[in-house]
C-alpha cells in the first residue's frame, strides 16, 4: 500500500466554518456521515467525546462538538468496573435512550458491548438494529480488524453506519495481556494496515485509532480515504476522541499519558458537597429565603 498525500485547502477566514455549522435561521447543522467524510476532504479536525446520560450529553452537544459517543467506557467511569467487559446490550441501549433525547446536532454512535456481535454476524446486525431502532443511534462501534469485515459489510447493507475501532481494543483485554500500545513491530503494522484497509472496503464510515505509535497513525490516516479518530494516536489522525470522565479529572486513577484534564471537576464537586454539609451542620441551610412558607391567613 502506498502512502497517499492530500493538498490543504485554504479558507479565507473563520467565517468559512460559522457559515457551515449553522443555518440561516440560526438552528445547528446536523452532523452526518457525510459531512464528517468531507471534514476530512477539506482538512477539518472532527472533535469527539464519550457522553453517557442526558446532561453531559446536552451540554457536549451545545458545545458544538462532531461526534458522541456512548462508549462502553461507562462500565467502568459510570459503574465502577475493572474494564469495559461487563457492560450488557440493554444496559448500553438504556444509556444511549438517555443520551439521545440530549443529542440535536452531533452524530450519536453507540458501542456495541462484548459479546453482542463476537458470537454470531447474524446476531450482531440484529443487535446493532436495536441501537437504531430503540436507542436512536445513528451508527454504532465495534471493536477487532480484518475478522470484523464481513459483519461490518452486513451492517452497512442493512444501512448501519459503522464505526471501527483498531489498535489497542479494549475489548481484548485479556488477549492482549492488559492495556497496551499496539503496533510496535513491523509485523503488527503490516496487520494493522491490513486491518484498517479491509474495514474502510466493508464500509466503515470512520476508523478509531486507539494506543499505537504516532507514525503508524500518521500512515494509516494518510492511506484511507474514511476518517480517522484517534485516542492515543498522535495528532495527525483527522479527529480526537477522549473519555468525558478523564479530561474532566471525574475519574480515580491517574491519567494514561493521552488524556489532557481539561477541568478539575472532582475537586469542585468535593468542594461543593463539603461546603454543603457544613451548612447543613450549622443549620445556616436553607435559609428563610429558602423556605416556603403558610399563606398569610392560615394559622396551624
């Protein structure tokens, strides 16, 4: 495979990109599989983030970000599990129920859990047709390479935008022997290549690059003509994806080298909550002001 090279297109001024995320009315541009794959022609960066529940998931979206996605991440930042496997097929669609009543502009892609599409490709579009149908996705996610072409084909001819994720996969936990960079040898980057190619011809509307080598994923978003979004890939990818819970310091760990804290949150809520409990304990909450009150004929 070759290494294919793309000419920058020039804008004349920021008034370019206002112009194409909103109407005339003013109401946001819907984000489609399109648009994304002419962000990509044109050179615009296409920002994405997790969101697992109506709030987050509103105010994401006000923001003006591309793309949602209920990441199957929930399992452990929204209910405490060591990894991602856990996580149901009817817990992920009730998450994304929530979500989706948030979600104007955005596209909303869903995470397919381990062990929804592994078993069977039949059960797998069946599945990825609930997320549609009852959740009111509008693509969904699986995880693996090359052995996920033919089940990727199937969606994508049942007319499911799918949206692969290769490199490190947190669904192969175990395989893998935990969470680890992907793409170090020259056998692993002939796989990936290979990999990557072979979902962009079944159809994939967009590659999540996720822990491997910044040089590996400058090649492969150069060589594919979907976009790519990555997570610990560099910053070359056409988009970057991170975890809400991580940039916003929500989580219990330290951060893995790619994640940036945007926001200490976790600080504000200790904060918030300590301030609240001793007001509560010097009987300074609620106030009079806070209170209701008998109307003024009434007395008890």
């Amino acid at each position: 495979m070759s290494l294919t090279t793309f000419e920058p297109v020039r804008h004349d001024s920021a008034s370019t990109e206002r112009a194409a995320s909103s109407t005339s009315n003013g109401r946001p541009v819907k984000v489609t599989v399109p648009s994304l794959q002419q962000k990509k022609l044109l050179h615009q960066p296409i920002s994405a983030v997790t969101a697992y529940d109506y709030a987050s998931a509103r105010i994401i979206d006000e923001a003006g970000l591309d793309l949602i996605l209920v990441g199957d991440s929930l399992a452990m930042v929204m209910q405490g599990q060591p990894n991602t496997l856990a996580i149901t097929l009817d817990e992920m669609l009730l998450y994304t129920r929530g979500v989706r009543r948030a979600v104007q502009r955005a596209l909303l892609v869903a995470d397919m859990p381990y062990g929804s599409y592994q078993v069977d490709d039949r059960d797998g579009v069946a599945n990825a047709l609930r997320f549609v149908k009852e959740a009111g996705a509008e693509a969904v996610k699986i995880e693996g390479g090359a052995n996920r072409a033919t089940l990727a084909r199937r969606l994508t001819d049942a007319e499911i935008p799918v949206m692969a994720h290769i490199g490190l996969t947190p669904q192969s936990i175990h395989r893998m022997g935990g969470y680890r960079v992907q793409g170090k040898t020259l056998a692993a980057i002939d796989q990936l290549r290979h990999d990557a190619l072979a979902l962009q011809q079944a159809g994939c509307f967009a590659i999540v690059l996720e822990g491997m080598p910044r040089e590996l994923a400058t090649i492969l978003t150069a060589e594919l003509d979907i976009p790519t979004i990555g997570i610990g890939a560099g910053p070359d990818c056409d988009g970057q994806i991170l975890v809400l819970h991580d940039m916003l310091s929500l989580t219990f760990s330290p951060p893995t080298k790619f994640v940036r804290r945007y926001a200490d949150l976790g600080a504000a809520i200790r904060e918030a909550v300590g301030a609240y409990k001793t007001d509560v304990e010097a009987r300074s909450f609620p106030t009079e002001e806070e209170s209701y009150h008998l109307p003024s004929g009434i007395r008890l």
